[in-house]
C-alpha cells in the first residue's frame, strides 16, 4: 500500500525476501582469524547504507558464522532438516486452524486476538521497546515472530521468553 497525500495505491505483492549482506566492508568483523581492519566509522557509515524503515520490515536478522574452508564435511550434530520441516509444518497448521492465515499476515484486530500478553509481559516488551528505540511497526512483527516461536513448540500461550527470543533476531543499532 502506497499512501501519498490523497491517494492510496495497492499492489498486490506476496513474497519472501531472503538477504545477506557481510559485517563490514571487508566482510572479516567477528572473524577468529583478526582479519578484518575496518574502523568504527567505517563499519557505521557501511551498514547505514540499509536505512532504519527498510530494517524494520525485515523480521529476522541473523548472524551466521564463517564455515571453515575444510574439503571434508564435519559431523553434524543439530536437528535435520525433515524433522525442522515437520516442525514447521505443524506450526503453520495450528496457524491455520486457529486464525486462517500464517501468523505474517495477521493484521491489527487479528494480531491483539491471537498475540496477547499477561499484564507484566506487556509491560515488559513496552519497556524493551522503550529501550531499544523500535517502531510500533517493528514491536508488531515482533509479535508475530513470537507468536511463531510459541507454535513451533505447539504452546498455545504467548509468553515473555517467546517474546525475548523474539527481540534477538532485530538488529542491535537500526
């Protein structure tokens, strides 16, 4: 939706966007190795290249380590993809059945119905929203990002620990 002085424009739009872009300019920031020699103001001016707005529609943020360059593959001890698959497709079941849509597309009404808070977790994310200095716009998705973590362990209460684990996927400095 595309709302400019009197008139609002839709175009229908339906995707997912999936982006990756490095730490710094030279890519080395957080890497074992030392590499990387990029100033303060230098990684500053270089993630503010994405602006705040764009950030704040992007739900999920994740940092993801270098892999070492070994020929040979490691043994791999986390969940395997089928049983990640299985998760998440019951989660988007119990989303289904509960508001007819995946919990992305909950709009306001439906956001307060299926994504409430105890009094104290209310204030609690108000307090971390304070804090942290995220838009109404970014404390909503963040809502439904919890809503989805409660799913994917099939608990039908939103609770705090849903909504922290929520609040580490945003951006630290948007």
């Amino acid at each position: 939706m595309i709302a400019r002085a009197k008139d609002k424009i839709r175009f229908p739009a339906r995707f997912q966007l999936v982006a990756a872009m490095n730490p710094c300019p030279c890519g080395y920031l957080g890497d074992p190795s030392g590499r990387c020699r990029c100033g303060s103001e230098q990684i500053q001016r270089y993630r503010n290249k994405l602006s705040g707005p764009l950030l704040d529609r992007i739900d999920l943020h994740l940092t993801v380590a270098r892999e070492p360059t070994a020929l040979s593959p490691g043994e791999h001890n986390g969940e395997s993809s089928a049983s990640v698959a299985a998760r998440v497709a019951a989660a988007r079941q119990i989303q289904q059945q509960r508001q007819g849509c995946a919990n992305a597309f909950l709009d306001l009404p439906g956001l307060r119905a299926h994504c409430p808070l105890s009094t104290a977790d209310a204030r609690w994310l108000e307090n971390a929203c304070e804090r942290l200095t995220l838009s109404l716009r970014a404390a909503h998705r963040l809502l439904k990002v919890a809503r989805t973590l409660a799913d994917l362990e099939q608990v039908a209460d939103l609770k705090r620990e849903h909504v922290a684990e929520a609040l580490q996927y945003r951006p630290v400095n948007q």
